[in-house]
C-alpha cells in the first residue's frame, strides 16, 4: 500500500512541478511595455516587446513598465465622471499667491512618461508623488514671481516653459527615471466671480485695442503704395525739369560758343546785327531802314509800316 502511495504522489509531483516550469519559464512583453529582469533579486537586463525565457522557480523575475505611454499627472483639480463638469477642483493645490500679492487658482495638466525602466523601478520608493510635489513646488515658485495680470491673461505660455525648464533641471539631478513631457495651464481665474469679471473685461479691452491696431496698419499699409506713387511721380517730373534746364543751359552755351566765335572773327558786324537783333525783340512793330547815304548813322522809324508809308507817298505823288 505505502509502495502504491509513493508511485502515486511521485508523478503527481512531478507533473506539478513541469506545470510550475511551462508557467514560470516564460513571459511577454506588448509594445507598451518594457520588462525588468532581475536574478535573485539584482537587475540583469531589460526586455522589450515580445515573447521571452527565464529561469524558473523565481530564480528570475521579469517587472513589467509602461515605457511608450504618456502619463498624466492633474494638479489643482481632479477628472471626475461623477462632477456636473466632469472634474472637481482641488483647491488646496490651485489656490496660491502671485508675485503681486493676489490670489489666484490656477489648474495645471502634466504629461510625462518612463525614460529609464531600471532607475523608475529602483531609484526611488514613489518616483509619480516625487514628480507631482516637485511640480507643485516649482509652480507656486514660477506663479509667486509673476504678477496677476501676466497669469490670468497673456502671461500662461512663459510660465508653462519656466516650469518645464525648472522640473526638467531638477528630474536630471534626481534622476529616477521619469520624463516631463509637457507642462499646460488648464485654467487659470481669481477667486472671486467680481473679480474674474472685472479681468474678462481687461481682456476684452486688450483685443479690442488689438483689433484697432491691426485695422490702423492696414490702412497705413493701403496708403503707403498711394503714397509712393505720388512721390515717385514727383521726383520723375523734378528730374524732368532738372534735365530740361540743363538742356537749356547747355543750349545757351553753344549759342553763346557759337556767338563768340562769330564776334571774333568779325566783332563789328556782330555787334551791329546783335544790335538789330535786340531792338527787334525790344520792339517787335519797329521798322529799321538802314541810311545808305554815307553819313553812317542808322535811322528807326519806329511808327509807320513801310508799306503804308510808301503805297501813301505813291497817292500823294499822283495827286
């Protein structure tokens, strides 16, 4: 009978134990995770995604983490189905003080993902609650220096990148493993409905000066075309008319070139036929009848039209 027991139970055991070994002997890892191995407790590789083999028994363990998921960590509220808005605030976590003394509630939301299995898993005892106080920490230092007005209006995108850049500092000398991927302001408003009214309407002002801006340079810039055509028209006919008197001026000086020659060749004819010239232009209905008599004094008539003179000197003559 004790012979019958023992043939019994020895391949009971022995089926038991291949049943440990098939289970224990292999793991899988999907494309979201990472797996830590570790050998008698000390880290002796990491595995990505697929089907892998380890020594049974617990001789070899194989920690799974989530390395290509984006994690969330909600600072001042908190997402809930439940909530009318689907989320609660928290208060105690948005309500601080800004550089200029006023309170405000801020909401911010933070992404950051596993960078390190190995230093996630065993650098630190909570490495998500060491995140989420240094974030805290580092945002009531950045919103503490930075004035109301910068805060609730146009000032959120500089404090998102301070706050990155601080934690992102901080994650490198800690160094457990973790990732800040982004750091976004929620919401942020004072806590007072009169006073979120009274920054609504700051805002309101400033887009509305915004706008009148913007209209003013379109109708600077629909001017200035209009205005450079007209002063480019203007500096054409200036150059129009410069060019014109020099033309002028350089025609007077080969007239006058012209003239000189002619004077020196014969300076008295000139002088009598530049005498005739001007007396013609002085007096456009003068009449100049030159004395051929030998007694070498011109003589002008300056009133009668010689042909009058002479068709009347011919009646007289008949009568």
């Amino acid at each position: 009978m004790r012979i019958n027991m023992k043939q019994a139970v020895i391949p009971g055991v022995i089926i038991l134990l291949l049943i440990i070994l098939i289970f224990t002997c292999w793991y899988t890892v999907d494309d979201k995770h990472q797996a830590v191995v570790t050998t008698f407790g000390k880290v002796t590789g990491v595995t990505e995604a697929g089907v892998h083999f380890n020594l049974p028994f617990g001789i070899q363990k194989a920690k799974k983490v989530e390395v290509n998921v984006y994690q969330s960590i909600e600072l001042g509220y908190r997402t809930d189905a439940s909530a009318m808005d689907g989320y609660r605030t928290v208060e105690d976590e948005g309500r601080m003080i800004t550089g200029d003394y006023n309170i405000v509630n801020v909401e911010f939301f933070i992404e950051y993902k596993v960078s390190d299995p190995v230093k996630y898993l065993f650098s630190s005892y909570e490495p998500e609650l060491i995140l989420r106080n240094l974030i805290q920490s580092q945002v009531r230092n950045v919103v503490g220096s930075t004035g109301v007005d910068s805060v609730l209006t146009d000032g959120k995108e500089h404090i998102q990148m301070q706050v990155k850049d601080l934690v992102t500092d901080v994650l490198s000398q800690y160094d457990i493993g973790l990732k800040l991927v982004e750091v976004k302001i929620q919401d942020s408003e004072p806590p007072t409905s009169q006073v979120t009214e009274a920054f609504k309407a700051v805002e309101t002002a400033k887009q509305q000066a915004e706008t009148v801006v913007n209209e003013a340079t379109a109708y600077q810039n629909s001017m200035i075309p209009a205005a450079q055509a007209s002063a480019d028209a203007l500096i054409q006919n200036a150059e129009y008319l410069k060019q014109a008197r020099i033309n002028e001026a350089v025609e007077q000086v080969a007239m006058f070139n012209a003239m000189y020659e002619q004077y020196a060749r014969d300076p008295e004819i000139t002088k009598t036929r530049m005498y005739y010239e001007t007396i013609a232009k002085i007096l456009p209905s003068a009449r100049l009848y030159i004395d051929a008599g030998g007694s070498g004094v011109d003589a002008m008539l300056p009133l009668e039209n010689f042909a009058e003179i002479s068709a009347e000197g011919g009646a007289n003559h008949e009568n």
